[in-house]
C-alpha cells in the first residue's frame, strides 16, 4: 500500500506530540509520587522524633511512676561454697571365693540389701569336709601314743630313782613325751587349717550394703584366682560424695574447717531441692595441677537412697555465717557505670540512686554491707520509666499482673444474642443471603430477556442475533451479577 507525501508528513508531528504528552504525564505522576513518599517520610520522623523525646523524658512529669517497693530486713545470712561432684560408695567389694569347687548354690537376689556375715553362696564342701577329718583323726591317732609315751615316763623315772634302770633311759624317754606333745600341737594346727578352708566353702558377704548383678550362675566351677568373683556389694549407707572446689577457696575452707564440722548440701536434679545434708570428712593434701581445683568429701546418710554411686550432683559447703546482715532482695540491687546502686523512696514519694556495697547475692536475696538501713524503702519493680528524683506511687504486690493461663477465645467479649452468634455473624449471614437472592434474579431475568430476543426475531432456536444475545448477557449483569444466557 502507498502513501501519500502529505498524509506522512501529518502523521509524524502527530506522534511526535503524544510521546511528548505521554512523558509530561510520567513525569507528573512521578513527582506526585515522590512527593506523597516525602510527606509521609517527614510524618514517620517526626513521630518516631517525638516518641524518642518522651522516653528521654521519662514520659510525662506530671505522672507518678507505678512501683513496688520492699524494706531491708536484718537476718543471720549462712555463706555457701557452690561446687559439682559426684556420688561414691563409702565401700566397694568384690565377693571372690576362697576357694576352688563347683557353686551348688547361690543364696541372694540381684539388688537385694544384704547384711554382714550373709551366706550368699555355698561351694561343693566334701572335699574339704574330708580334710578336716582327716586332720581330726590324725590328731587323735598323735593323743594316744602321747599318753602311752607318758606312762612310760613315769616307770622310768621310778626306775631310775630305786636304781633299778639307767637315769638315760629316763631322760630319752622324756624327749620322746615332748616330741610327742610337739606333734600333737602341730596336729591341732591342721585341723584349724582344714576348718577354715571348709569354712570357706561359704562364701558370705563382708559387709552389709546392695548386691549387685550375678556374675557366676549355679553349677559353675568357681576359682580363687577368678577376678569377676560371684557379685560385687556397694555400702549405700552412709554413702559419700566427692567434690571439688577452686583453689582460691582453700584457706577459707581451712579456716572454717578448723573450727568444727562443716555442712554439706546436696542438691537434687532440679537443682533447687535439698535432697540431703551431711558432713566434711576429708581435705586432699594437693591442688589437681591440671584444673586448679581441691578435691573434698563429705559423707552422708542417704536415708532415702536419693543418692546413687556414679551420679553427678551439685553440692553446696557452709562455711560460715554473717550474723545481722542486711538483706534486699536481689532485683533491688542495680548496675551502673559506678558500679551498684538502689532506688530509695524518701518521704515525699520520690526516688533517689543510693551506691551500695554487696556482700554477697544469690537467686532472690542480696547481702548489703553499706548504703542501705532498716528504715529505708528500696524499689524492687518499675524501673522502666524511673530515674534519679521522679515521683512514684508504691502499690502491693497482689497488684502485679498476672499472664493468662491459655489465650482468650477470639470475640468472646463482643455482645451476643440470644442464639449465642455475634452481631458481626448475623448481618454475615444476611449478606449472604442477598447475593444468593440478587444472584438468582439475575439468572431468571436473563432467560425471559432470551427468550423475548428470540420471539421478536421470529427464528427457531439457537438462531438468535449475536446482538441480542450480548444484550440479555449484559442485562443480567447489570440486574445482580446473574450467569450469562446461552444459545
């Protein structure tokens, strides 16, 4: 197709003014923009501006700062030593046999507490019933010659005093009568060796305490020179725990030591339970090189058995007692850059920092040496908005809030009706009810708009004007968003 001249030489500055009116209104859109941007940046900054200053200023002056407030109390405050050791049993032994024999039975229960001179295990004796007889008779056969050898003693010494026989002959037969009595004690002392080794065919526990696994079952032979032995008992009453402590602490624990015994507690798995309390026994002679720590141990009851060889426990020492101490609670006690410091409320209900002194503080409470007094009031909760001279009001503690157990049940606050449903439901519901309505007219309404279409043309159906058929799908949009009709 061909153009004319004149006809492109108009279309060009045509194009060239839309472009130009194209970028004019880019422009305008993007300034507008920029500036909506920079209104509402200049509105974040001063707000966050303004909400910065009020923090400064502690928020309003005008308003009492909400407070809980606690008074130092005087109380005897004991002085611990924290340290970690572990349980061990005051008495470990290994039930060997003393002898070598076939195991005919065994008299205890795994785990069972057993007591001392226990017979926890019996070795085939007869062997060993029959040695001790044997020492026995012999013994018996040795008694008899020996008084035959007296008797004759006595003829030769009276036949040596009538000078009827030689004073030898009386004296070699005296020799032969301590011989004699020699060989019996020497008798004697076989039949203590065969009793003992028949008494051995017990074996019974040296100790009382718990036993534990089996090691060897009924029917085996068992030997002296076995190092596994039948079970082995742990004494669990009293039981003792090792721990140590840091070097640094040595002349304390000395000092203290020197005066008397030293308690002991031990903690349970929660970390907070006294579960037992015992004494200091024993001070190693040296520093562990390696971790800088001293090795102590304390024994204790273990009434409960709550103590368990093997078992890694937290263990505290007393060892001493500041008597009349002033004591805050912990959360009294604040950090600064010169160091620590409390709130005091004077009399006209206004707070000033006070540098104070600790002694010493745990968990809950903190040992002041110097900066407090009994008639001081300390500011325990509310430090958020406190600083140095601002007004407070001192409430109770039963006014601390307190969390929810579980979250609140979404609406459960808004007014109800009768049926239980919120007013936000019901006009849900009628909502919804009138777009089903609306959306059910505009269905009926396009069908007869069809079906009119359709006479007026006089055709048969599925015939229908294009036109016609856009028109009824567009009535039934305008009357309620009804579906479109179809040919």
């Amino acid at each position: 197709m061909l153009f004319k001249p004149n006809e492109a030489a108009d279309v060009v500055p045509g194009r060239v003014a839309r472009a130009a009116s194209s970028a004019r209104r880019r422009t305008v859109s993007i300034t507008i923009t920029l500036l909506i941007l920079g209104g509402l940046g200049t509105i974040a900054w001063t707000a966050m501006q303004q909400k910065q200053a009020a923090n400064r200023g502690g928020g309003r002056p005008d308003l009492p700062v909400p407070v809980l407030a606690a008074t130092p109390r005087v109380l005897d405050v004991p002085v611990y030593l924290d340290g970690v050791g572990a349980v061990r049993a005051l008495n470990t032994v290994t039930v060997r046999s003393q002898v070598d024999g076939k195991l005919i039975s065994v008299n205890f229960t795994e785990g069972q507490d057993v007591k001392k001179g226990d017979v926890l295990g019996e070795i085939d004796p007869v062997i060993y019933q029959a040695q001790y007889d044997q020492a026995v008779a012999k013994k018996a056969q040795d008694e008899a010659q020996l008084a035959n050898q007296r008797l004759d003693l006595i003829r030769y010494q009276q036949l040596a005093a009538s000078n009827a026989g030689s004073k030898q002959q009386a004296d070699t037969q005296r020799a032969v009568v301590a011989q004699q009595e020699a060989l019996v004690k020497a008798d004697q002392a076989a039949i203590d060796n065969a009793q003992a080794t028949l008494s051995y065919a017990k074996i019974v526990a040296p100790l009382s305490g718990r036993a534990g696994l089996r090691q060897v079952d009924q029917g085996n032979i068992i030997h002296a020179a076995d190092a596994t032995g039948l079970v082995i008992i742990t004494q669990l009453q009293p039981i003792a725990v090792q721990f140590s402590l840091p070097q640094q602490q040595i002349v304390r624990v000395n000092a203290a030591s020197g005066k008397g015994e030293l308690a002991v507690d031990v903690f349970g798995n929660d970390g907070v339970t006294v579960v037992d309390t015992g004494t200091l026994k024993g001070i190693d002679n040296q520093v562990d090189p390696t971790t800088g720590t001293l090795k102590l141990k304390a024994e204790f009851p273990n009434e409960h058995f709550q103590l368990w060889p093997g078992q890694f426990v937290n263990v505290r020492l007393k060892v001493e007692t500041l008597a009349k101490a002033v004591v805050v609670p912990t959360s009294a006690v604040q950090r600064g850059p010169a160091g620590t410091f409390s709130y005091v409320i004077g009399d006209d209900n206004t707070v000033s920092a006070k540098p104070v002194v600790v002694t010493q503080q745990n968990e809950t409470q903190a040992v002041i040496a110097s900066g407090l007094s009994v008639s001081d009031r300390v500011v325990t909760t509310g430090f958020a908005n406190l600083s140095d001279g601002a007004r407070v009001i001192i409430g109770r503690d039963d006014q601390t809030p307190s969390a929810d157990l579980a979250p609140r049940k979404k609406g459960s606050r808004g007014p109800q009706g009768k049926d239980g449903r919120t007013k936000e439901d019901g006009q849900g519901k009628k909502d919804w009810q009138g777009k089903d309505q609306a959306k059910d007219q505009g269905q009926d309404q396009g069908k007869d708009g069809e079906r009119r279409h359709r006479r007026r043309e006089g055709g048969a159906p599925g015939e229908g004007d294009p036109k016609g058929q856009a028109g009824s799908a567009a009535g039934s949009d305008a009357s309620g968003g009804g579906a479109k009709a179809q040919p």
